[in-house]
C-alpha cells in the first residue's frame, strides 16, 4: 500500500516538530561527525577562558632536539610541533595549549594538552578520536594528568591508571602528554608579551 505524500508530511511533522528535530540533530554524539569530539576553538576558551591573546606557532624542532624529546619522553612522529601560546588581558602568560596527533591502534586521535607556565599539566581535551567509540576514555580519566609534570611518575601504572578495555588509548594519551611536557621544556614560550594597541 502507497501513502499519500501529504499523509507521509503530515506524520513526519507529527513525529517530529521542527524543534524536536532541532534538539535530536544537536544532540547527536559528535563521533557521528567524522570523529570530531571538539573543536580547537572551544577547547582553547574551555582550558584558559581568561585568555585574550592566542599567539599560534609551528615549533620545528632538529635533530638534536628530537632526539631530546625521545630522551625524556619516547617515541616522536614528527619533528614539527603546533601550540597556542594563551596570554591575558595584561600580556600574562596563561598556559600553551599544544596539538598532538597520533595513533591509537590503527587509527588516530588528536589531544589538545595545556601546560601552565611552570611546566605543568593544566588540562587535556580530545580534539578528535577516530577509533571506535568503546576505545574513548571518560573525561575523568584525563583528569589525572592534571597538575602532574614530566617525570617517572607520568607513566601508566605508577601516577597514571591504565583504562581496562583502552589500553592503548591509555599508553597513547600518557605519551602524547609526556612528548608535549618535554616539547615544553626545550622550548618554553615568552612568559609575557606586548599587549598595548
């Protein structure tokens, strides 16, 4: 049997007010968007909302300095490195934000890890996780890399907890932060700018 097509109109506005539908399309989990779980954008105002100032660039880093970074914190994709460094209202440095881009097990996740101006972590926010959705941990789980710097302790099962059913995602995570923190240190942004118009 064939509906009219005004009958299927008329049931689909039934169903689904335009408003309802509004709601369920914003609602849908951003995994559906190609992976995207935030964009850099809200990530950046999320970790330094009093930040004013987001100074973007490309750390390239030698061969000497790449094989530091792997000194201190394993393996390294790339030597090219992005960062925001986020100042205040009066040219104070906030935190650097840096991007890291990375496999998982076969695909990639990309992290957003902030620093403090001490060296230490100030948040981690995923910016996109291309693997399966069970294979994401829980926002509590980046949570403890909070406050921590780089050191021994910054390594699953001894100051971080490795995630039962996300082990990879959990080694993948810790050295993407431990690569940043050690990024950081050989390269420590202006602890304060120029602000005046």
């Amino acid at each position: 049997m064939t509906l009219p097509m005004r009958w299927i109109s008329s049931m689909w506005r039934w169903a689904f007010p335009s408003s309802a539908l509004l709601a369920l399309l914003v609602a849908l989990p951003a995994t559906v968007r190609g992976g995207e779980i935030v964009s850099l954008d809200a990530a950046l105002e999320r970790i330094a909302p009093e930040a004013v100032v987001h100074e973007k660039d490309t750390l390239v880093l030698s061969k000497e300095k790449a094989a530091a970074v792997r000194r201190q914190a394993g393996p390294l994709s790339s030597r090219l490195v992005s960062r925001y460094r986020l100042y205040d209202r009066e040219g104070k440095l906030v935190a650097t934000a840096y991007i890291d881009t990375h496999l998982v097990r076969s695909l990639a996740e990309t992290l957003l890890i902030a620093v403090d101006p001490d060296g230490k972590v100030r948040s981690v926010e995923v910016l996109a996780f291309k693997e399966p959705p069970e294979y994401l941990p829980r926002p509590g789980w980046y949570a403890q890399f909070n406050g921590r710097e780089l050191g021994d302790e910054l390594r699953i099962r001894k100051g971080i907890r490795v995630l039962a059913g996300a082990t990879l995602s959990s080694h993948a995570a810790t050295d993407a932060v431990r690569r940043c923190l050690a990024v950081h240190r050989l390269f420590p942004p202006p602890s304060r700018i120029d602000t005046a118009p």
